[in-house]
C-alpha cells in the first residue's frame, strides 16, 4: 500500500495528461481551435489545474499535504493506534463521570425519600 500522497500524486498526474491528450487529439481532429476560447480550453485548464496540484504536494507547506500525508505505513498505523487510544481514554473518563453523577443523583433521591 503505497502513501496518500504517492497515491494522489500518480492520480492527478494521470488525469493532467490525460485531460492535455485530449486537447490535443480534439485539436488534431479539428474539433478544439487554439485561437478561438471554447468547451475543450476548460478541460485544457482543468489538466493544467491538476498537474499544479500533483507538484504541490511535493511541498510539505501546501494545503494538499494536510489531506494527503506522507507518510509511511508504520507511522500511519501510529498515529491511528494514539487517536483510538486516545478516543478510548475520552470514553472511559466519560463513562466514569456518568457513574459518579448516577451514584450522587441516587444517594440524594434516596436521602429525599427518608
């Protein structure tokens, strides 16, 4: 399993060409003119888009980095182990505030009742 941010990168790299090739076979086949602004400039600016943001996420300060990580499997299995340790511990500490409050809420029915 590779990186998301390999994984991503391979993904916007292949839609970039592939959205530029179609340019070019659209102009090839006289069906996009260089000259004139239409239908077939948007999937020129949308391949373009797309290879921008697959080097951008070469740089660790861009705003793709923080939705595609990179990092190795070791260090995702780590930081998935510390948020559910973490979650769990959030639980238990609630759980226990529910008993207490459960226990003082009893005792003073029952001090009401005598």
């Amino acid at each position: 399993m590779d990186e998301p941010s390999k994984a991503a990168n391979r993904i916007l790299l292949g839609t970039g060409f592939g959205l530029i090739l179609i340019c070019g076979f659209a102009i090839i086949e006289e069906r996009m003119v260089v000259t004139e602004i239409g239908f077939g400039h948007l999937f020129l600016l949308i391949g373009i888009i797309c290879l921008v943001m697959s080097k951008l996420l070469d740089y660790e300060a861009s705003f793709l980095s923080n939705i595609f990580p990179n990092e190795t499997v070791a260090e995702l299995k780590q930081r998935v182990d510390q948020e559910i340790n973490q979650l769990s511990h959030e639980n238990r500490v609630g759980n226990a505030w529910a008993e207490l409050e459960s226990k003082v809420l009893t005792d003073e029915i029952d001090l009401e009742q005598e």
